[in-house]
C-alpha cells in the first residue's frame, strides 16, 4: 500500500507559455504607431458619416 502522507507539488511553470520568447514573422509596430493608426481611422470614419449627410 502507498503512503497517503505525502504531498505532491505541481510541476512549476505546468502549461505556461512565455510568449516574449516566441518570435513571430510580420510587421513590428510601435504602440506609437497604433495610436495615430487609430487617431486617423476614426477621422477618416468621422468624414465619411458628416460627408454624406
């Protein structure tokens, strides 16, 4: 019979990714950047509702 006394510790780090490890293919943006994507996205709808009204 085994011993039900001993305690087991979980594996460290069981099914954690790290993803700043992992390098992707694709085009590296800045948070800058996606900032004045955004900036000029919502302009760019903002004159497309008011231009047809």
């Amino acid at each position: 019979m085994a011993k039900k006394d001993k305690k087991v510790l979980p594996p460290s780090g069981a099914g954690l990714v790290r993803y700043f490890e992992e390098e992707t293919r694709g085009p590296k943006i800045t948070p800058m950047q996606v900032v004045v994507m955004t900036i000029i996205l919502a302009a760019l709808c903002l004159a497309l509702r008011y231009s047809f009204s």
